[in-house]
C-alpha cells in the first residue's frame, strides 16, 4: 500500500526523467514531492509490478490516486505551485491528446537526451526527497 507521501516514480536512467526530477527538486518550496524510480525498490515495493515495468510512464502518487502520463506531469506541476499552478489550463485538452504528445516524446527521450549507465544516485541534500 502507497504511504501518505507524494511521490514522483520516474525512469532512473533516462536523461529527460532525471532532469525533471532536478527542476522538480529545485522547485518544490514546500518540500512535498518524493522521487522514486521505476527501477527501484520503492516502485516494487508500492506498485503493482506490470505498472513499474512501464519505464514509458510518468507516474504521480497524490492522496490516494495514481495519476499517468501528461496527467501525472499536470497534477506534479499544479502541485508544486506559485506560477506553476497556471499549467491547469491544459487539463482542458483531452487526455488522449495530451497523452500522445506524451507518448511521441517517451519514445524518442533516449535517442533525443540520451541516458545513464545506472540509476541516478541521491546526493546529500537529496537523500530525503530521493526514495531507493
């Protein structure tokens, strides 16, 4: 069972993911966001193991929902608030659409930004926002 965090699963070796992850982390004021990645033990531990596989897929953990895709990037956004919150405005946009928008920049993060040998590894100041 998720816990009462919010947290971020991401793909741990792809560029594009962990650069979110930065910005995400540098942004986060009120230190309300978690990081995971798919590939860890956090993800096997709270997600079903069909859902972790998806290396495609975004995934936000908010209040007991699980969001996907661009859905999961709008609620992240909105969440961590200030002039991040005016994202919202996209959520008028059909899901699908958004979604393939999405799906086209999954498939080419790793050609376009490339990736990592391994998972990323939190630093000091990280290590709390940072789940294994």
């Amino acid at each position: 069972m998720l816990d009462s965090k919010n947290i971020v699963f991401f793909d741990g070796v792809c560029n594009l993911c962990n650069g979110l992850v930065d910005f995400l982390i540098k942004r986060d004021e009120r230190n309300q966001l978690h990081f995971a990645s798919l590939q860890g033990n956090t993800s096997e531990k709270l997600l079903d193991s069909k859902l972790a596989s998806d290396l495609n897929t975004i995934i936000y953990y908010r209040s007991g929902k699980l969001y996907f895709k661009s859905s999961a990037i709008l609620n992240i956004l909105i969440d961590i608030g200030g002039a991040w919150k005016m994202v919202g405005i996209f959520k008028i946009i059909p899901s699908p659409i958004r979604d393939w928008i999405y799906n086209l920049v999954a498939k080419n993060r790793y050609r376009i930004w490339g990736q990592r040998n391994t998972c990323r590894v939190p630093t000091d100041s990280e290590a709390g926002k940072l789940l294994d």
